[in-house]
C-alpha cells in the first residue's frame, strides 16, 4: 500500500459516500446518471469475483463491500425507491450503455493477461470503469443546472483514478516486474476521459461560478 | 507471480 493508493480509495470512497448522502438525504437524484450506476455496479461485480477466494488484507475486502454495497444500493434507491425514483430523469439519461458493454466484454476476450474465467471478467471490469462514466458526462452536459454534490462526486470519481496512475508509477519504480499495461492504459483512458470535466470544473471553482458544461 | 500484485488493488 502507498500513499497514492491510499489516496485513491479514499477519493474514490468520498465519491460514493457524497452521491449516497445526496441521494439519502435530499431523497433526490437528479442530476445523477442511473446508467452510470448500472455500469459501476457491473464494473465491481466483475472486479470483485475473487472475494471469496482470495484474501489479501482487511482493508481489501471492507473496501470492496463497501463499494459493491454502495453501487448497487443506489442502483436500487434511483429504480424502485418510491421518492428518489420520481426525480430521476429518465428522458435525458439515455446514453446506450449497453453499446459500452459489449465492445469491453470483446476486448476483454481478444486482450488480457491471462485467459481464465476470473482473469477475462476482471480485464473486462478495467474496460468498462474506464467508459462508465460516459453517460454521466452526457448527461451532465444536457443538464444546465449542475448541482454542487453531483458535481462532487463527478470530480471526485474522476481524482481517484489519478491518483491511482501516480500509484502505478509509484509501484513501477519499486517493485521489480510490476509491468500491467492493460491496467495502466484503461486507468489513463479513464482519467482523460474527465480532462474537460476538470477543465470546467476548475473554472467555475476558480471563477466562484455556477458550473456550465458547454452544450 | 507478478500477475497478482495488480489484484491487490481495487
């Protein structure tokens, strides 16, 4: 464990704790992408298959409980909670996620490290989270008013893979063989995926102005 | 087993 990692996950962790509470409190979602959510929970229900067979810390599995409770109990309160359901709006959230899916599941099957089961399941995981965040920009985009907590969480999610890339140079220049390109180009793919969302978010922090994405 | 250490992540 480093201090980039560490760093990491608790960006990552004050992200989901930041739309939980949006949605818990304020019992609303708007503004959040359901397909996003739906992608996340995928992404960590296929990264944490090994859960039960492989043991490396306490910390380890917490945290993946934490994230494969999070994920899809906000799946569950934007589809069937009475209240958070109604704000959710269904016309503007209509990126095809399911377009996303497939091409990962492909890649995943075509490059790897290993072809087993759990190692195909777990490349595809590291493609789709590096995409997920796709229908969430989009909708970010269509919807003008950004409230403050999701774009949060946006900027949050988008900071821990960051801080993940410093991790794996960090481990690079450590440890000997530490070599794990898929890894490291669906990290930086991810993160690049946020480079405008930044930029804006940036401006209208620095600008003290309500945060616009251009349409 | 190189191939692990990335396993250890999240």
């Amino acid at each position: 464990m480093n201090i980039f990692r560490l760093a990491g996950d608790m960006t990552h962790l004050a992200s989901v704790l930041v739309l939980l509470l949006k949605i818990h409190t304020i019992k609303s979602c708007a503004g959040v992408s359901l397909k996003t959510q739906e992608l996340y929970a995928i992404v960590f229900a296929t990264r944490y298959l090994d859960i039960f067979t492989s043991f490396y810390s306490i910390y380890n599995t917490l945290m993946k409980l934490i994230f494969l409770g999070s994920s899809f109990s906000i799946v569950w309160y934007m589809r069937y909670h009475k209240t958070v359901r109604r704000t959710y709006d269904r016309e503007q959230d209509t990126f095809r996620h399911w377009f996303l899916v497939l091409p990962c599941l492909l890649l995943a099957l075509l490059i790897h490290e290993k072809f087993t089961f759990l190692e195909v399941l777990w490349t595809f995981s590291l493609y789709l989270e590096a995409v997920a965040i796709l229908p969430q920009l989009v909708l970010l985009q269509r919807t003008r008013n950004i409230d403050n907590l999701t774009g949060q969480y946006v900027f949050l999610l988008g900071g821990y893979r960051g801080f993940y890339i410093l991790n794996w140079i960090y481990r690079y220049l450590t440890e000997p063989h530490f070599v794990h390109w898929i890894t490291w180009i669906a990290g930086l793919v991810q993160t690049l995926l946020y480079a405008d969302f930044f930029y804006y978010y940036f401006q209208s922090w620095k600008n003290n102005k309500k945060l616009q994405l251009p349409a | 087993k190189d191939g692990s250490a990335a396993k250890d992540e999240l």
